[in-house]
C-alpha cells in the first residue's frame, strides 16, 4: 500500500504542460540575464562617466540613453526567439532598430565619455546576440571578446577608467559576449529538448497508430476470409443439401460475431488506461478543485481490472464534484486475497438533500455486476461513501 503525495504528478499530459511552462520560464530567464548584465554595464560606465567630471548632461545621457539601449536589446531577444519562423525581409526589418539604437548610443556615449570600449561595445553586443550558425557564432564570441578586451586596455593607457585598475574594464569586456551567448546557448539546449520530445511523441503516436492498424487488419482479414469461404460453401451447398447450408450460414453468423466481439475487445484494451493513472488523474482533478484529498492506493494497482474500475472512478470522481460539499475527499484502492476494493468517500452539506443515487450510480451498478462485482453506497451524516468490490480475476478482461 502506498499514498499518492499531494504533489505527485503522474500523467504526461500533465509533464508536458510543466514542460511548456518550463520553456517559457527558461526563456524569460534567459532575457532578464542580458538584460542585467547590460544594465550593469551602463551603470559602471555611467559610474566612470561621473568619475571623470564629465557634466551632469552627459551621466544623464549615459544612463538613459543606456536603458533605451537596453530596450531595443529586448526587440533583438525576441527576434531570435522567434527566427524560425520569420522571413528575410521581416528579419532585417526586426534589426534595423535595435542595430540602429546600438550604434548611435555606443559612438555618442563613447565620443562623449572619450572611450572607445564604451562606443564599441553595444555594437559588439548586438553582433554577439544574433543568430549565427555554430562554428560562426564562436569565431564572432572571440572575436567580439578580443575587441573589447584590447578597446579596454587602450582605454586604461589614457587614463579613461576612472581610476580603475586596468584589469577590470578588461575582465568585463572579455566576459560580457560570453556571458551574453552562454544565456542564449541555454535557451537553444532546452528549445532543441522539446522539439525531441515532441517529436518522440508524435513517433509514438504513429508507431500506436501503425499497431492498430496492423492489429485491426489481422482480425478483420482473418474473419472475413473465414466468413467469405463459409458463404462460398453455403451458397454451393443449398441447393443440395439445404441442411447443410444452414448450418454453414449459421456459422458464417457465428464468425461475424466473433468478429465484432474480438474488435470491441481490441478497442476496449487500447482505451483502457492503467488504473493507478486513472486514480492519479482523479486525484489530482479533486486537489485543483479546491478539495483536501488523501490517497491511500495499492503498490500493484496498474494490475487492477481497469476496463471495470476505470469508468467507476470517472464517474464517482464527476459525482463528488457535482454533489459534494467542496472540502475533503477520500480516494482507496486495496488489494484482497482475491479482489480488488475501490472506496471513494466525501464530504456533504448538512441537511442537503442528496442527489448522488442518479442515473450515474445506476450504470456503475450495472458495470459492476456485469463484472461480478458489488456495489455498496453509505450515507452518513456528514459523509458520502462508495464502495466496489469486483473479483481479481476480471483483470485479464481489460
């Protein structure tokens, strides 16, 4: 016996939206980390900028100049997220701003602060966060940190550092096309992961697809082929031996029924869902209602007759939506000697009426019985509870 943990998550469906969300978080990321690291470019230089009793017009001009830099930075992200999909002519047009933006603020604020590392370095940036093949883009990183790295050693020969030890301004300048690619870089990896996974996925679903088919086929040509040979033999038959053309008929009737039964029963076993998804799922639907659920399901539940139990646990989990009072809710699923035992259990309002005993506990009872199994449904005061029981034995009906 084991208990579902309230945040366990068990069906794909459900991985695959935290993955979607994971993309979309990673790519968010991957923007606040550039524009960081350009914001606190801007501000060392408009720190080196007031250093250098400079006027208050040119730090001002720095600074703000530097967040519209910025901005247009965020115009050239969103670009090379969505570069697949994009055109020539739509993807110059998409650069022309932020290229443009970068040049008139790194050649003003750079003449006006007398720095070459400073005009250098937006045009630089924009040039790193493009989007270049893979053996372009690290000879454009070393050649982005080169530049900058030897920009800011001429600065620091005439003395435009602010006071800084030379080293610094370098360090910077040869860290930032790294650090700004190593974000982008990040974002490609977990990209290329969910077109794989999408991928696998669709490779799944047409390997099903081709399962069926090919299962499909079997049975159906098999059962055709005996029907055709049997009409065949009837159709000589009747008018000789009428008796025994009957009985030929008889068993062509016989075959198309095992037919349709031997489909019914391959539709039925791909549709069934493994029970300890369907208990999962049904508790994971409860906690995102609002309801506090305790879970208390088997080790081997997988093994539990799914084809009966499946369809009572959609039901009865439907049913405590629609009818129970929206606070606590009881999900069981036990192994016996030779049974399996289903409880569902929740709260209800004082005094209500209750509506549970509709049409919907009418079909569980049904299926139920069909599977050999008992239905028992309590009624207590503050409480609603049912409980089914089918032998162990059905599961290899599923």
């Amino acid at each position: 016996m084991s208990s579902i943990p309230p945040s366990s998550v068990a069906e794909p469906a459900l991985g695959a939206r935290q993955l979607a969300r994971g993309i979309t978080a990673t790519w968010w990321y991957t923007v606040t980390a550039v524009l960081f690291i350009e914001l606190m470019l801007v501000v060392a230089w408009a720190g080196i900028a007031a250093a250098e009793d400079v006027s208050g017009g040119v730090v001002l001009f720095v600074g703000i100049g530097g967040v519209v830099w910025c901005a247009s930075t965020l115009m050239l992200l969103v670009h090379y997220r969505r570069r697949v999909d994009s055109g020539p002519e739509a993807m110059w047009r998409s650069l022309a701003v932020p290229f443009l933006v970068a040049a008139a603020y790194g050649l003003t604020a750079g003449a006006l602060v007398s720095s070459w590392q400073l005009a250098a370095m937006p045009i630089v940036q924009f040039f790193v966060l493009l989007s270049w093949p893979r053996g372009v883009r690290v000879r454009v990183v070393l050649a982005a940190t080169l530049i900058l790295a030897a920009l800011a050693v001429v600065d620091s020969a005439a003395g435009l550092n602010g006071g800084l030890p030379w080293w610094i301004p370098v360090v910077y300048g040869a860290l930032l096309p790294g650090m700004s690619v190593s974000s982008l870089w990040w974002w490609d990896v977990l990209v290329t992961l969910d077109r794989a996974r999408a991928s696998e996925a669709k490779l799944a679903a047409t390997q099903e697809r081709l399962r069926v088919a090919t299962d499909v086929h079997d049975l159906q040509g098999h059962h055709l082929q005996v029907v055709a040979l049997q009409l065949e033999l009837a159709e000589r038959l009747l008018p000789i031996d009428a008796d025994a053309g009957m009985e030929q008929l008889r068993a062509a009737r016989v075959s198309v029924d095992e037919a349709r039964q031997g489909t019914r029963d391959l539709a039925t076993r791909f549709r069934s869902v493994p029970l300890g998804d369907e208990l999962a799922n049904a508790r994971d639907l409860l906690v995102a209602a609002g309801l506090e659920v305790e879970a208390a399901i088997d080790a081997d539940a997988d093994a539990a007759p799914a084809s009966a139990l499946g369809p009572v646990i959609r039901e009865t989990t439907t049913n405590v939506l629609r009818h129970g009072a929206g606070r606590r809710a009881r999900l069981l699923l036990t192994r016996t000697t030779d049974s399996w035992r289903y409880e569902i259990g929740n709260d209800t309002v004082p005094g209500a009426e209750l509506e549970h005993d509709g049409s919907g506990l009418d079909g569980i009872r049904r299926r139920i019985e069909e599977a050999r199994g008992t239905l028992e449904v309590r009624r207590e005061a503050d409480e609603f509870v049912v409980v089914v029981t089918v032998p162990a034995e059905t599961e290899e009906g599923r």
